[in-house]
C-alpha cells in the first residue's frame, strides 16, 4: 500500500509565488527518487476554529496563509530510502538559502492510508 507525507506549513502571502518556484523545484527531486505524486495546496477556504485550526497549528500570523500538501510514495520502504536520498541530493543544497517560510512552524509526519477512493 501506499505511502504519504504530509504537511502544513505557514508562508507569507507576499511569497506565494516564491513558495511555488521552491515547491516547483523540489517536486522532481522527490519524483527522481521515488515519489508518485507530489502536491501543494495554497489556503483557499480555511475556516477559523475556537479550539483549533489549519492557522493556529502552525501558529500563522495575519500576514501568512497555511500550505497544505503531500507526497505520495508506493510503499515507506521507498518513501524512507527517498526522503534520505533526496535530502542528500545537491539540487536540494541551493534550496535551503531560499527563505520563504519559517521552518520551525512546519508540521510534517507519515501517514498510513487507510482509504483510497478514486473515481
């Protein structure tokens, strides 16, 4: 079964497009190295919760939006020999002086799906 990272990370609306030319170059480091899919998701339609939300787990301020995204991998097998792969990959070297989003308020984990529907 498959395999999926996800994520939430807060990025200024200012730099919506710089996220997109980032995301835009790291998508194919991921593909190269074993990702089925990789998606990213700009906050269209975010609700504001009382206790919790999309803005409040990764502390968004006023001038931020939250990204919602996922890579998608055939297998952790390959999702953890990838992620690996992928961090040691010299595309990814230039990226991180690309400051467009603060790091430490990134959620991102594992997932084990348990649904896949498709039509």
């Amino acid at each position: 079964m498959s395999y999926i990272d996800g994520f939430l990370i807060p990025v200024p609306h200012d730099r919506r497009e710089d996220y997109r030319q980032l995301a835009e170059m790291a998508a194919p480091v991921f593909m190269d190295h074993g990702a089925i899919e990789v998606v990213e998701c700009w906050g269209d339609d975010l609700m504001r919760g009382k206790s919790t939300d999309f803005y409040m787990a990764v502390m968004a301020t006023e001038a931020e939006n939250v990204v919602f995204s996922w890579i998608k991998w055939p297998d952790k097998e390959t999702r953890d020999a990838g992620n690996k792969a992928a961090m040691e990959d010299e595309r990814f070297a230039g990226m991180e002086a690309i400051d467009v989003f603060d790091g430490k308020r990134m959620i991102f984990s594992g997932f084990v799906p348990i649904l896949e529907a498709r039509k």
